[in-house]
C-alpha cells in the first residue's frame, strides 16, 4: 500500500507508563502493531473462561504462534501487541499464558479506530523516517491469520528481509541470506 504519514500523537499506556506511538518503535525503525482483543466487552472466548482470564481465542492463537522477537529486533523491526484492556490485566494474562516476549500496549485514544482495527483484528506496519512516521501496510480478517513467524512480520514491512534477493530500492539495508540469522540469545543488546 501507499506510506501514509501519521499525523496525529497516538497515546498508549504500557508496562512502564504512558507511551507515544514513536516510543513503540523501542528506537527501532519498523514497528509492527497487532490489535488483539481483550478487553471487558470481548465475547470471542473458546469455552473455558473469559475476561479476565482469556482473551478472544483467535488473538490467543496469534499470540501463540510469534516467534522470538529478537530475529525481528535484529532486522530493525519491533512487534507489538495492542488491546483496550488495563495494564494490570494484560500483565497477568501474558504471564498466565507464556506470553512474556511480547510488547503489549493498552489502546486509550482512537488509534484502533483511525487504522482499521476497532471491530476487527488486524495488523499494521509502521516506518519511522526521521521524526516522521509512516503507514505501510495493514492486513486483517483471514490475512492476518497466517502471522506468527519472523518472515511472515518481516515480508509486511516497507524494508521486507532486507536480505540481497530481494528486488529493493537503492539504499534499503541488504545482507547475505543466513549472514545475519543468529539464535535469539546471540544478537546482543540491540535484539
């Protein structure tokens, strides 16, 4: 899809306070931001249980299948989770289901409304340039179903693998496929 820049100064509240958009980049360039629901109003649930222990059960699957995010990390690229619920409840459910690794945001201004994601589950991809922060790519209903690897994430963004088969723009970051794969303990802070 066409960049669109965002214009407008998103709010979230995180594990360590409140967070601008900007800060959900965790100074990287790319950021991904998948809207889960879980939230009091939420009745998507499998049987046995519901808010606050469960979330809506194809957000969970989604949840279950990311990969370690330090493969994303080390391609300049943060994934995030987003939902409408408190900080309290979203900590206790990533604890309960091993959900650790994942970033995960409470929503508390219209940003899922502004990109697509108030009624529906979805994903959307973000470039920082600068100051400026792009829309590049959103993908939802059955399309985001098939998230959860570190390649799926990186062919959504605007820099794809970054790797040097791939057709890209002059300047874009390239490297040797496998040069840059490593185990997730091993890329080192950055990661």
């Amino acid at each position: 899809m066409p960049w669109t820049a965002v214009e407008k100064d998103y709010k979230f509240e995180g594990p360590k306070g409140p967070a601008s958009l900007a800060d959900l980049f965790e100074g990287r360039r790319q950021l991904i931001v998948y809207r889960a629901f879980y939230a009091p109003d939420v009745t998507t649930y499998a049987a046995g249980g519901a808010y606050p222990e469960r979330a809506c059960v194809g957000c969970s699957m989604v949840a279950d299948q990311v990969a370690h995010p330090a493969h994303l990390n080390a391609r300049d690229t943060t994934l995030v989770f987003v939902s409408r619920a408190p900080q309290t409840e979203i900590q206790g459910l990533k604890e309960r289901m091993g959900w650790e690794n994942i970033p995960w945001y409470t929503l508390t201004d219209d940003f899922d409304a502004d990109f697509g994601v108030d009624e529906w589950h979805g994903t959307n991809a973000f470039l920082r340039d600068s100051d400026r922060i792009f829309r590049t790519y959103f993908v939802d209903s059955r399309g985001d179903e098939a998230m959860g690897s570190t390649w799926s994430y990186l062919d959504i963004t605007a820099l794809g693998r970054q790797e040097e088969w791939e057709d890209s723009p002059d300047g874009y970051p390239q490297t040797a496929p496998y040069q840059w794969w490593n185990y997730h303990d091993a890329y080192g802070a950055a990661a």
